[in-house]
C-alpha cells in the first residue's frame, strides 16, 4: 500500500526545506509582516535593523582614537582664557565624538546595572511592547478610531511600565547619566590640548 509520506532521501530534502522555512525572513507573512518563522519574531522598527545596528557600532569602533592618547596626562593643561576653552571643546569633541559616545554608553550600561528596579523596568517596557507588537500582526489595533503604528506601540509600551519605570527612580537615574557625561566630556574636551593639525586648521581659519 503505497502512501504519501516522503521517504529516504525524499525525508531529508522535505526536512532541510521546513528548517530552512522556519528560519527564512524571506517567506510570507500576512500582510505588513515583512518576514517569517523565528526570524520574524526578532522585531525592529521599521528602518532599523540588527545589521544597522552592527554597521552602525562598527563605524564608530572604527573612527575611536586610540585611548592611551585620549587619557595621555602629559597632553592635559588649563586653557589660558575662554576664547581657548571654546575652541578646545569644539575641535575636541569633533575629534574625540565616537570615544565619547562610548563613554555614553558606558554610563548608560553601568547606571542600568547598578539598578535592578531599573533592569526590571526595561525588561516590563521591552514585554508590553513585544506583546502589543505581536498583537498588531494578527489584527489591527485600534483605539478611539485610530489604527495604533509603531511609535503610538511604544507609546502604549511606555504607558503600561510607566509605574514601574518611576519606582525604579528612571528619572534620577536619566539626570545622573546626563550629569556624568556632560561632566566627563566637558572636563576631557577642556583641558585636552588640541592636536598639531588641529592648531595648524584654525590658524588657516580666515579671521
């Protein structure tokens, strides 16, 4: 009795192709999707993406000066006067603006860390969007008349984990970040000497 289940080889060409299904981002979603299986379910707003991100982080690693000479004691000294001050900060923070960007980032990932009521904020926020973003691909949401988009999601998202992201002290720790890192870059892009190109640059600059 002959059936119409694959076999032999057969089995394992029909296997590899539902595997391969299940991690495509080419295959059909409903409509809007944009992609399906697993890979589907790694969501980003539109015009962002995992490998934007990447590209992104690497350009900026990429264009880092070297940080043995961004801490180099011997090339800090006070400006002679504001006008000099003005024109450190300015060039340096040309200079140095993707080191200062980790530096960012940096404050940012401690200050996340040292507060687990903030990780657990965060973790609420990234949940209640995930779940209303899912939500949306099987029916539209819409509340007063009005078809809910991405940003009106997060919205919603930042809605719902608002009492928690205020019990973890978000606020404080958003000043604190914004503090440090004025206080850091500022500090850095003052008494940090301009280098050689950069003196030579605004001596060419017409007065």
């Amino acid at each position: 009795m002959t059936s119409g289940a694959p076999k032999g080889e057969n089995c394992l060409v029909d296997m590899d192709s539902k595997a391969g299904d299940l991690f495509s981002t080419e295959a059909a979603l409903p409509t809007g999707t944009g992609g399906a299986g697993i890979m589907s379910k790694l969501w980003l707003p539109k015009g962002l993406s995992a490998s934007t991100i990447k590209q992104w982080f690497e350009s900026r690693r990429m264009s880092i000066r070297p940080w043995a000479s961004f801490v180099d004691q011997r090339k800090f000294s006070k400006p002679r006067n504001f006008g000099e001050l003005c024109q450190r900060v300015v060039k340096n923070v040309d200079t140095y603006n993707s080191n200062y960007t980790f530096i960012f980032l940096g404050l940012i990932l401690y200050c996340i860390i040292s507060s687990p009521m903030l990780l657990i904020a965060l973790a609420v926020f990234a949940g209640a969007f995930y779940i209303i973003h899912l939500k949306s691909l099987e029916s539209k949401l819409v509340i007063l008349g009005k078809e809910l988009n991405v940003p009106h999601q997060m919205s919603l998202a930042g809605a719902v984990s608002l009492p928690v992201f205020w019990l973890a002290g978000a606020g404080a720790a958003v000043f604190w970040v914004l503090g440090a890192t004025l206080f850091v870059i500022g500090s850095h892009a003052g008494f940090r000497e301009l280098e050689g190109s950069d003196i030579e640059e605004l001596l060419m600059e017409p007065v």
